[in-house]
C-alpha cells in the first residue's frame, strides 16, 4: 500500500460523483454546517473546484439550534438523469432522506422534495430502462420511488445484507454495468474497520451474488497511511476506464494516531476482472491535493487563498454551523471587510456566530485582521461546542482560550490598544514522535507585529482537536468568529507550509 493525496483535503466525507460529458461533478456531506452539500466541478477527477453548495437557502436546509454537531446532513448521493441533476441526501436533524434537483449544478437547486417513504440513512438513486426509479438505503434496503413527487410504493424490501458478520452495511449504490446490476457498499463502519464491498445481480432488485474478492477496498489491518478507507462511488471516464471516489483519513502523531482534517476525499483507479471490479492504489501525488476551493471561474490554483471579502457575498468554501444570518454575517456592513455581530453566544453555544473554512493541510498557517473596537472576537480552529482553540481580542486584552470537554481555559493574553491587530495561528505537525504523549500536531496562536514578525503567545496540542478525542464526523474548520458587539475582519489569509 503506497498511501494516497487526497483530491479534496480537508473534511469532506461521503463523496458521490456523476459525470456529464467531459464534466464530472461531486458531492459530500456538510453535516450541522451551512450552506450544506459543498458541490465541486472537474475534467480529471484530480483537481475539484467548488461551484457551490447544493443547500444554500433555509426551506432546503434547515438546522435546529438545538441539533448536535455531526448531525444534520449525512451522506448524498448525486446523479444526472433525464437532463436533470438528482441529489438524495438524508438531514438527520430535520425530516429524514430529501431529494433535490437542478439543471445547473452550481444552483439553483429546488425545493426538497421530503420522502417520507423512505426509510434510514445514505440513500440512492437508479433508474431502470424502463424509468423505475429505485431507492436504495443503508442496511441495505430498497424502495421504488417518483424522484418528481417523493411518492414510494409499497414497502421497502431487504435487497442485501453485506458480508455476512460485517457490520453496518451503508452508503448503497447502484449501477447497471454491461449486463449485470452492480451493487456497492460500505461496511465495517466508518473508523479502522471500514471497507468496500459489491454484488451483481441480474436486475437492480437483485437477486445479488457477492464477489468472491470482497472487501474490494479496506485498508484495515495494515500500516498504510490513509486510513478508514470506504464509503465509495464509481464513475467511468470518457476514455472507458472506471474510477472510484472514498473517503479516507490521514492520521498522525503515531499508531493508531490522530486524525484532525476529518474524512478527505481520494481517488482509485478501477479494473474489471470476471466482470468484478479490482481497486488500484490510492491516487498519490502532492499535487493532487492543493485546489483552491473558490467557486466561479476561479478554476484550480493554488491552496494558499486570501479573501479581502470584497464581494457581496461569501464564497462557497465558506460554512457556519446552523444557520448564518445575514443579521449577523454579512460583508456589507464595512466595505471590504466580514462582519460579525455576535447573538450573544460563545463558541461553546451551538449558536455561535461564526464563519470558517475546512483546515485542509496537516500543516498551515492562518492570519486574519481584525478591529475588535466594537466587541470581542477572533480567529478559532472548531471541531464542535466542546473542542475548539481560539485567539481572541476585545478593546482591552487579546488572548488565547482553549476549550477541551468541559474545560474552558484562558492560556495566555495581553494587554491591547484597542486598535485594529493581525491574529495568527501556525498549524504545523509534530515532527518527532519520541514523546508519545506528542499528538498529531501543535497550534501555536499570536500575533502578528507592526513590524511583520509573529510572537507566540500560546502553543497547544491537537490531539484534542481530533476525531479520536471529540467523536463525530466532520473535521477541523478554521475561522472567525464574534462573542460580544461588533467585529470587523479586513482579510482573512491560508497558506499551507
Ligand atoms: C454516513 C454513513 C456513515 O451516512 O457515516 O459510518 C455517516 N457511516 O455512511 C456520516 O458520514
């Protein structure tokens, strides 16, 4: 096993694909954070650009407050059909599986479509010949559908149960491959233990045989450094050669390690063997990764971004958990600048006003400007309610606050001016491994000087900032937030190193 570069770093789990043409288009879950369903464009599977997010508006995606972090939207599935693009997708925390549909893959997108009828988690979408549409959930269950009205008919039927002994069969997808119906699957669950595996069947009700080979994919029991590796979809090139997309994890700091960027997106080249399919090695390659995820004709450049918030509105990669209120986040309160005012919640509230972008490299560095004149705020790195570092500044005291579990604590500070200050955070992982209560990486928080140099003020260890330690299925997000009055932020700049 040779390990792998993701081709769309950072905490983008539950990959979907469909291709149109040249185009291909891709899907991951979003969970509690809005806009919810990051969608990405690409002519070569390796380099993504963001185009949008297929639930940006509330009515398409609405988060309770009161819904835990890793709820909300689990798992979609995107597909092109009868000149529409299809997304099913399930919301945990509001109303179970929804089905959207747009001409535009960028949006807008429509309505959902509820389906009631539908039952569980990770459902599918294939169509017969014939039109049938099929619905395929986690279990693994089916269900025919009307993908236009949301109508099911009659009762869902067990069409799967997985590799017997193998647990959680989820994350079903179908296909019709030359003459058999192929039927793809996670098990294992979604940590060490996951993998991939398929059956064929004569019709897309089956009955399906399982291949001989399975799992076709697992990492699991090896030293390979992408982990977790499962929850797949295949797509076939306009050249005839079949790939797959699936999740993986890239932990650090040792065995079993940590991971902090949650589920990346990877890619696998895909042969057939007895009309089974047979999983390459993992797409390598450094270069796969560094895309810049900033929708419109921006196209793929470099990773290190920096927005000067310009525009009227924010771009895509932006997210917020629940809910972002223009009240609240909006970039035309100063020109020039992001502004947050604060609804009286501290990151610790599910509530908080807060606006980042996914951590998408083991080691970076993040710098923003802000004027804390008016109200108390600054730059975190978030995992949930319960796990997130900050370096926050008000009129007085910038300082640096920690919050582990219920433990909440104020590392360092010092005394302000009250004038506009440049805060930092230097990501960057732990090198040697002798100490093994070295965690995956360290993040040191400061500031950045008039005369440009950064003084540190607090470094703190990441293990806490990790998947193993706080649960949950997202990853780090870094960026900005208010917890009193007004805040400004001038520019917000991420440059992996
Ligand atoms: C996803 C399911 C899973 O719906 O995790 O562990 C859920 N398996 O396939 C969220 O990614």
């Amino acid at each position: 096993m040779t390990g792998g570069h993701p081709v769309i770093p950072g905490f983008h789990p539950d990959p979907s694909v469909c291709r149109v043409g040249d185009d291909y288009y891709l899907a991951c879950s979003s969970f509690e954070y809005f806009p919810g369903v990051p969608l990405f464009h690409s002519r070569d599977l390796v380099h993504w650009t963001q185009i949008g997010n297929v639930l940006d508006r509330p009515g398409q995606l609405d988060l309770p407050v009161d819904s835990p972090s890793s709820g909300g939207i689990y798992a979609p599935t995107l597909r092109h059909h009868d000149g529409r693009f299809w997304l099913i997708v399930t919301n945990v925390s509001d109303g179970g599986n929804l089905l959207v549909t747009a001409t535009d893959p960028a949006g807008p997108w429509s309505d959902p479509v509820r389906l009631p009828g539908v039952p569980g988690i990770d459902p599918d979408l294939a169509w017969d010949d014939d039109g049938t549409c099929w619905c395929t959930v986690a279990g693994v269950s089916q269900i025919r559908i009307d993908p236009y009205t949301g109508e099911t008919f009659g009762e869902p039927r067990r069409i799967w149960s997985g590799t017997p002994g193998a647990k959680a069969p989820e994350a079903p997808h179908l296909y019709r491959i030359g003459d058999h119906w192929y039927l793809l699957i996670a098990e294992g669950g979604t940590e060490r233990g996951h993998g991939v595996s398929v059956a064929r069947g004569p019709a897309p009700t089956g009955p399906f045989e399982p291949c001989p080979a399975n799992p076709v994919l697992t990492h699991r029991s090896t030293d390979d450094p992408v982990q977790n590796t499962g929850h797949a979809d295949l797509v076939q090139a306009p050249d005839g050669t079949w790939w797959m997309v699936l999740l993986g994890v890239r932990p650090r700091g040792g065995s079993p390690g940590w991971h902090v960027l949650g589920r990346e997106t990877f890619l696998a080249p895909v042969t057939w063997e007895d009309g089974w399919p047979v999983v390459g090695a993992l797409v390598s390659g450094a270069q796969a990764s560094p895309v810049e995820h900033r929708g419109g004709p921006g196209g793929t450049g470099p990773a290190a971004y920096r927005d000067d918030f310009e525009d009227t509105e924010l771009a895509p990669a932006w997210i917020s958990p629940r809910s972002r209120p223009a009240a609240h986040v909006t970039t035309k309160e100063r020109p020039g600048h992001l502004t947050l005012l604060a609804a009286g919640a501290s990151l610790d509230e599910p509530d908080a006003v807060f606006a980042g972008r996914r951590q998408e490299h083991l080691s970076c560095r993040v710098r923003t400007s802000v004027d804390p004149a008016q109200g108390c705020g600054g730059l975190a790195v978030r995992l949930d309610e319960q796990h997130h570092y900050e370096i926050e500044a008000d009129a007085a005291e910038v300082r640096v606050v920690a919050r582990i579990g219920p433990a909440r604590t104020v590392l360092a500070s010092r005394p302000l001016n009250g004038e506009p200050l440049v805060l930092g955070v230097d990501i960057a992982e732990t090198r040697t491994l002798s100490d093994a209560r070295t965690g995956p990486d360290t993040l040191t928080f400061g500031v950045t000087e008039p005369d440009g140099t950064f003084t540190a003020l607090a470094a703190l260890d990441g293990r806490y900032l990790s998947t193993e330690v706080a649960g949950g299925f997202t990853g780090r997000v870094i960026g900005l937030y208010a917890a009193a009055g007004t805040v400004h932020f001038d520019w917000f700049a991420y440059e992996p190193v």
